[in-house]
C-alpha cells in the first residue's frame, strides 16, 4: 500500500485539474464589428456587461475577448458617431459573431479637445462647443474654410469676396466688421491645437480646409478666454487626420460651373495613411489639393489657381506620443469687390451689372516704383498671392502618478504679395477729387482731358478743367464736361468710372510658437498649468498707399482708360502710361517692420465636486509687446514742377512724375498686459440630460495693423493701447437621446472700449482727412439652438438657430460737413441696434440615406441686419439653399452632386456708401435722413456667391 499512495495521490491530483479546466474552460468570445455597409469599424469598444473585461476592434473589425468561462453573458458595444448596442451571448460560442452597427447622428462626435483643458464629452463640459465631421464636410460644397462656420450657431459668416478676406464673428461680438477689414479679430482660427497665426493680418489667406481636415470643432465665448491667445469670441480649430493601423486613401475629383454655370472650376483632393511600423505604433498620412478656377465672379484669368500639401508622422508609445507635422500652401486668390446697386429696402443691382461681374484689374505686368529703393513687379494675375510653410511638432508624455505634460509648438514663414485693386466704387471725371488725387491740380495741369478705351480705343468723353474766377479771385476750378460724352454706366453715375488704384503690398510673417501645459490628476480633481509663447516678426511693404491711380468703365472685367491732356499752353500731356495708370509712385510707399512677442500664462482648475456636479475655472495673463516702426516717405519736391520731367525726362508724360525718398523711421514699443478670467459648473442630470452656467472676463489686445497704421510721430504718440474688454455669461440645457439632441444656450456679452474708426472726409479744397477716434460699448444677448432628430434609420434633420438682440449702448460718430474738420458735427447714436447683427439666424438640414443613396438639404437664412449704427438702413433679409446628391456606385467609388445656392438669391452681406470714392469709405457717416432725402442714391453691396454646379467623384482604397 505504501508503493501505491503516491500514485494515487497523482491521479486525485490530475483528476481535480481536469474537473477543473472543465468548470473554466479557456474559452473566447470572438467576432468582427461593421458599419451599414459591411465596412470595418476599427477601435469599437466591445466589453461584458457587468465587468472590467473588454477590447477593441482590430484594423479588419475583428475582436476577441480570452480566456471566458462558459456561460451566458451580454456584450455593450459602441462606436462614436453609432448607436450603442448589447447582444446576448452563450460560451462556448457555435460561431463567430458579426455585429452591425447604425450611424447616429444624435451622438457624432461626443468627445472634443479644443475649449477644454482635457478630452471630454459635451455632456460633461460647460462651454458652448459644435462640432462638424469628416463626413458631414464631404457632403458640402464650402466657398471657403469659413464658409463651414455657417452650420455652427452663434456664428456669423460673410463670404461674399471668395475664398479668403472672409469675416467671422460669434455672439454680437463684431465692431467694426461690415468692411471685412477686421473679419478674424476678436477670435481665433486653429490648426490641430494652436492659432493658424499669432498676427491678425490676412488670416483666412493661409487656411484651406482640404480631404486632410479630420474635423472641425467652434467654441464660442465661455473658455476661449483663457484657453485662445488673445481670442476671447471664440475658437476654431480645424484638426488634420492622422494615420491608422492600415494603409487607407480616398482621392476626390471635383468638377464645377461656378457665377450662375458660366465659369468652370477643376479640383483633385488626395489623401493617404497607414502604419510605418508592424506594430502600427508608428504612422502617417500625407494629403492636400490642386484647384484652378475661374471663380464665381470672372476677371478674364484665373481667380483662384493653387494649392496645398498637409502631412504628419505620428508615433504612439506605452506612455505618450510624439507628431511631426509640416504644411505647404502656394495659392493665389482674387477678391470678389462691391456691386452698384440702388434701394435701401431693396438692395438691386444696377442695370446693365451683374451680381457675377468681376471689378479686378485686367490681365497685365509692370514694373512700379518702389521709393528712391528700386521697383517691384506687380502682375494682376497674381492676385493674392499666398504662401505658407509651417513645420511643428506635438508631444503628449503620461509621467505617472496622474501627471502628463503636452507640448504644442511649430515654426512657420508666411508670405502675401498684393497685386489688386481696392475699394473699387464710381469716380466721378467732374469732380476735383479726380485730379487732386493723383495730383494733377498741384502741376497746374489745365485743359481739356480726353479719356479713351484702351481695349476698343472708343472716345469715351471729355472734361475741361478751368480756373473759377470770381471778381477777379480765383474760387476754385470749375469741371465742364463734353457735349458727347458717352461714358459707360451713366446710370450709375454720370460722367464716371471705376477706380482701380494699384494696391501692392508685399508682406512676410515669421512666426514661432509653442504652448507647454502640465496637468496632474487626482481622485475629484485635476489641476492645470501652462504656458503660450509668440514671437512674430511681420515687414510689410506697403499695405495704406498705393501704388498707382488706374480708372476702368464702369462695367463686367473694366476696361482700363488712357487719359490725354491738351492744355490750356496747347501742348498735350499723356497723363496715363502705356497700361493706363496715373502717378507711379504716387507720393512713395511706406515701409513696416514689427516684432510681436507674446507670453501667457494660465491655469486651470477641474473639480468633481459630486459625481454629477463638476466646477471647472481658470485664469489667463497676457504680456504683449510690440516693437518696430514705420518709415514714411518724403514726396519728390520737382513733381510740382511742370517743368520737370519725372524718371523719363519728358516733361509731356506726366504719369512718372511720382515717387518719393525713404523718410526717417518712426519706432513704436509698446506693451499690453491682461488678466482674464472663466468659470463654469456643469451638472449632469443622468445620462441623457445636463445643465452649465459660466462666467468670462476676457480682454482683446490691439493688433500689429494699428501700429502700422501710425505713419506720423503724432500718430505713433496718440496710439490707443488699452485693450477691448469683452464680458460674457452663459448657460446651457443639454438633452441627448438615441433618436435626438438639442442644446439650448442662452448668452450675455458687453464689449466696450472699441474704437470707430473713420475714413475718407474731404474738406471745401478736396484735401482728405481723417475725424478724432471715438470708442463705443456694444451689449448683446440671445440664445443658441443646436439639434438633431432622427426620425427614421433612413431620415434625420439637423438645425442650429440664433436668435439675438445687440445694442450700442455708447456710440458717437463724425458726419462730415464738407467744409472742413471743424465744422464736422459729432453725433450720438447710444442706444440703437448694432450693425451687422441679424436677431435671427438659422440652418436646417434635412438629410435622407438609405443603402447606396443620400440625399440632403441645407438650408441657410439670415436676418435683416442695421446697415450701420446710425440705423441708417436695413440690409434685408435672404436664405440660401444647397443641394447634395450622392450615390456609392461601389463599396470604393463614389459619386456626388451639389447645388450651392440653388435659387440663385443675391444676399447683401456688405455695403459701402454713395458718393463714389472717396465717400463710399464712411459707411457710419449715414444717417436716416440722409438715406430718407436720397431714395435713389446709388451705392454698392457685397453678396452671396451666385449658384455653382459641383460634381465629384470620390475613390476610397
């Protein structure tokens, strides 16, 4: 017996294994996740009801779940952007599961990174945020990156001049928008994280929303205080795709008619991504565009010719991740100008013009002088010219212990060169304005002038210009235009062309940022600590004068004009040169160097005070210094002299007669320091339903333009440096359902200390000048509606609505008196509306799908808005419609129709006053009687895009 014990403690033992690999079973539970076109949904989160126990879908959709005791058991599984699901599951398995999921629209994207110091759901923050899509972008057909923000609410867009010199603005934050010169100042615009540039000068000319945008994400108000670089109306980032753990492309070839289907359009998007190593922790994606195209309003070349290249490396470790990143843009853009039109209720443009005509300059190069410095080329077909070159890099690091530092930082050298014209509005022959201007009065050049079309050499009129001798003193000149004058669009204004100055500006921007932040997480709370660095150093050739006075008719692609005089002495004087401009070098060309270095310091503080209940509240402290100066110009002291020859030495062309010498720099050093603050508590109710409230104390710094603008020691010294203070407060109801969501947010902001800034008054002698800055306070309130609601798996409507009631609540203005400066009369408009403030805005967006169809679409109205503070007039109200149609003729081919502006309505997004130029300039120099004397005056508008046809193929591999 004693021999045998041990065995038969052996087999006791083997016997118990066997019991017990029977009760737990190594099983598995296994399958593959899909969307609704059998594709795989790579990440979705599968786990057992009740247990910690779970993964996640692999790049072919597939999962396993180890190591399972048999039994029955439920499996959650979701997927942003898909209606969650549980199914019920019996182990051992008979088969490998598919899963299907739905698309719901009520929960796409959930999680969002910009306006918070941490990723988190809507649900769970308490700031006004929306978010667009990949897909949701694919479907529309933007004018513009910023023609997106349309779909957001709150959000103001003018599109009216193209694809770039767009203006946005949210919650009645908008002094001085009307004229698009200040269309991104009050927030900031993002690329994956940090400001696309940390000057406000011409920012939308460097973004381009291409197949490489991933999605788009617009806070408005609340956080942007502290979280946007001097910023506090809001933030829109725009966040690239990177690569996944398998190789995946789509390219997009897009077809179109734009203004009304006359003027084509060709665009070829691509974009590639996947894995650089085995185990996928190491990726990249490189994508961008071409396009060329004629444009919605056509000059007679292209308006928009160019494109851009985005790529990134991403590497992803245990404990962090570490993106490289690098932008090519090389684009040229026109800008759509003002249309004369006439109605003040009823804005229509003039017959014989046309909401598609083009006012730019003909096709055309030539050398313009640059001061006594040499001389640059400007070439019409150039346009805008555009270019960027941006590398960075973005560090996440997880140190332990609930610590995690994220580092931001990129390098960029931006460049526009200007070859346009500028504040394009009738000129009027008759007037002393016309010859002041190019200082033909000061040259004593008087006589008879004979203007010509260049293009048909047609006699276009003429006008004689004598002394006015009154008792034998001289009272000013006197303009007698010829018996036949038959200049174009006397309907608009008689005996006048357009004026189509030479605007050449030659700008570089080299920027450096970086934003360091360190973050520590404790059990309720997480504490935030960072840091935003700038330095910006922006030289500027030209930018306030130009270069060169042209004149065109008055009519579709202008023709430009040759100007003869034969003088009172009987010689003749070419007073244009042989492209048709007067006074090269006009009195010179200011020069501007800047440095904007900028330091901020923030904190943020993230409390669960309970469960449902979480305090977040941080503050921002701005330095901000700039530094550099202005080098004006002396004019040429022999262009006064008749004699004189100018550059040629010919005393008979008078057009080289110009020019001026480099002056003596006038430097600037300024600094602006700013506290701001935000607070916000959000309480979830359950799990579909949460409230917030927030508190903002933000300030908005000058930018470097004002600075620039001081070209006199005068001016330099009565530089107003305090900054805007913008306050606001906010609340939300929050309510997501499976089949809808809506959020409801009501808001209060007060911006005060905004300087009005006024142009062009003219005196008795025809010298301009302009009025003592005023500073007004603007205070807004309203409530944001943003929702969907499924109604079907097929049908769902989305909808965003703004509605608002915006105030001057301090607000004086000059009415010019045409006498002179003292005699102006200041008026105090307090108490009206504000202009460009429509008290409704609202999009809906029916949207239909069902298998390989979809079909939506969206509908965009804007209220009638003040023309001006004085209330002069009402621009009216328009709504637009969009159409897109797509079809999946495979699982990889893709085809898409869109419609934009299916009604062809002409929306007036933008004015500029009677008179011709340079009265056209004072638009806050209106009042109502004026507009109630002047029924008929003849002003300009800017408008929506006409309607555009685009037709796109897309293949996906």
């Amino acid at each position: 017996m004693k021999t045998l014990l041990p065995s038969t403690k052996i087999w006791s033992v083997l016997v118990l294994v066997l019991i017990g690999n029977m009760a737990f079973a190594q099983n598995k539970i296994s399958g593959k996740v899909t969307d609704a076109k059998n594709e795989a949904l790579v990440g979705t989160s599968i786990v057992i009801k009740g247990t910690t126990k779970g993964t996640t879908a692999n790049a072919n959709g597939e999962f396993s779940i180890d190591n399972v005791a048999n039994g029955a058991y439920k499996l959650s599984i979701s997927f942003l952007g898909y209606s969650s699901r549980e199914i019920e599951v019996n182990v051992p398995q008979t088969g490998s599961l598919t899963i299907q999921m739905q698309e719901n629209q009520a929960d796409l994207d959930e999680v969002v990174v910009t306006g918070v110091f941490d990723k988190r759901t809507k649900m769970e923050s308490s700031v006004a945020i929306s978010t667009l899509n990949a897909k949701q972008m694919s479907v529309l057909a933007p004018t513009s990156a910023a023609d997106l923000l349309r779909n957001i609410p709150g959000v103001y867009v003018n599109n009216a001049r193209g694809e770039i010199a767009n203006t946005v603005y949210s919650r009645g934050i908008a002094a001085n928008s009307i004229d698009n010169a200040s269309g991104y100042y009050y927030v900031s615009m993002q690329e994956d994280g940090l400001p696309l540039m940390n000057v406000n000068y011409g920012t939308d000319n460097y973004l381009r929303a291409d197949i490489t945008t991933e999605r788009l994400e617009a806070v408005r108000g609340g956080t942007a205080s502290i979280l946007g670089a001097n910023a506090p109306g809001g933030i829109f980032n725009y966040v690239s795709k990177t690569g996944g753990k398998t190789t995946q492309g789509e390219v997009r070839a897009k077809y179109g008619l734009e203004g009304n289907g006359k003027n084509p359009f060709y665009r070829v998007d691509a974009n590639i991504g996947g894995p650089l190593s085995k185990d996928g922790s190491l990726t990249y994606n490189i994508g961008g565009f071409y396009r060329t195209s004629n444009g919605a309003r056509y000059p007679g070349y292209a308006s928009n010719n160019g494109g851009q290249i985005k790529a990134n490396i991403l590497k992803n470790y245990s404990s962090g991740s570490l993106k490289l990143f690098v932008k090519v843009l090389d684009d040229h853009n026109a800008q759509s100008e003002f249309i004369p039109s006439q109605g003040w209720d009823n804005p229509k443009v003039m017959s014989g013009l046309s909401i598609t005509d083009s006012y730019n300059l003909p096709a055309f190069s030539m050398q313009i002088p640059i001061n006594n410095t040499g001389s640059a080329t400007f070439n019409s077909k150039d346009k805008y010219y555009n270019r960027d070159k941006t590398f960075g890099l973005n560090w996440v690091q997880d140190l332990g212990n609930g610590w995690t530092i994220k580092n931001d930082g990129k390098y960029s050298v931006k460049n526009m060169t200007g070859n346009v014209p500028a504040v394009v509005t009738p000129y009027a022959t008759d007037g002393i304005i016309f010859y002041a201007l190019p200082h033909l009065l000061q040259t004593g050049h008087l006589g008879t002038y004979i203007f010509n079309d260049k293009v048909t050499g047609q006699n276009l009129g003429t006008i004689t210009m004598v002394p006015n001798i009154i008792n034998g003193n001289f009272a000013g000149f006197n303009f007698i235009p010829g018996a036949n004058n038959n200049f174009p669009g006397a309907n608009i204004q008689k005996n006048s062309l357009f004026f189509l100055p030479l605007f050449y500006q030659d700008i570089a921007i080299n920027e450096f940022m970086n934003q360091f932040a360190v973050s520590k997480k404790l059990d309720k709370m997480s504490f935030n600590f960072g840091a935003f660095y700038a330095n910006s150093k922006v030289d500027r050739v030209g930018g306030q004068e130009d270069s060169g006075v042209g004149v065109g008719t008055m009519q579709d692609q202008p023709h430009l004009v040759d100007i003869q005089l034969k003088g009172l002495d009987g010689k003749t004087y070419q007073i244009t040169d042989p492209n048709g401009f007067m006074d090269l070098g006009r009195g010179g060309i200011t020069t501007s160097n800047a440095k904007k270095s900028q330091l901020a310091l923030f904190f943020g503080h993230n409390w669960a005070i309970t469960p449902a209940l979480n305090l977040d509240w941080g503050l921002r402290y701005e330095h901000t210094n700039y530094a550099g100066s202005n080098v004006p110009v002396t004019r040429n002291p022999n262009e006064f002299n008749p004699t004189w020859g100018g550059t040629d030495g010919n005393p008979l062309t008078v057009y080289d007669n110009g020019g001026g010498s480099v002056g003596t720099p006038l430097p600037f050093n300024k600094t602006i320091k700013t506290v701001s603050f935000s607070a916000g508590l959000n309480y979830k109710i359950n799990e579909g339903a949460a409230v917030y409230v927030r508190y903002a104390n933000g300030n908005k710094a000058p930018e470097i333009g004002q600075f620039f603008s001081a070209t006199s020691q005068f001016l330099i010294n009565s530089l107003n440096t305090e900054a805007q203070n913008i306050q606001q407060i906010e609340g939300a109801l929050k309510l997501k359902k499976s089949k809808y969501s809506l959020n409801v947010t009501p808001f209060y902001s007060l911006l005060s200390n905004v300087p009005n800034l006024q142009f062009g008054f003219q005196d008795a002698n025809g010298q301009t000048y302009n009025p003592t800055t005023q500073y007004g306070k603007f205070r807004t309130f309203g409530v944001e509606l943003e929702g969907t609601y499924i109604v079907n798996p097929n049908f769902s409507v989305r909808a965003q609505a703004t509605i608002q009631n915006s105030k001057a609540v301090e607000y004086k203005t000059w009415i010019a008196s045409g006498v002179s400066a003292s005699k102006d009369v200041l008026l105090d408009f307090s108490g009206n509306e504000t202009d460009n403030n429509a008290q409704l805005m609202f999009g809906i967006t029916p949207m239909y799908q069902k298998g390989k169809f979809n079909a939506l679409f969206n509908y965009y109205y804007m209220g009638a808005r003040q023309a001006n503070v004085p209330n002069a007039f009402k621009m009216p109200a328009f709504g637009q419609l969009d159409l897109s149609i797509g079809y999946d003729l495979s699982k990889k081919l893709r085809l898409q129709a869109n419609i934009n502006n299916l009604t062809n309505v002409y929306g007036v997004l933008g004015w500029s006053g009677p008179g011709g130029f340079p009265a056209a300039l004072n638009r806050q120099g209106f009042t109502k009687e004026f507009v109630a004397a002047n029924q008929n005056a003849v002003y300009s508008t800017q408008g929506s895009m006409p309607r555009a046809y685009f037709l796109t193929l897309s293949y996906k591999f």
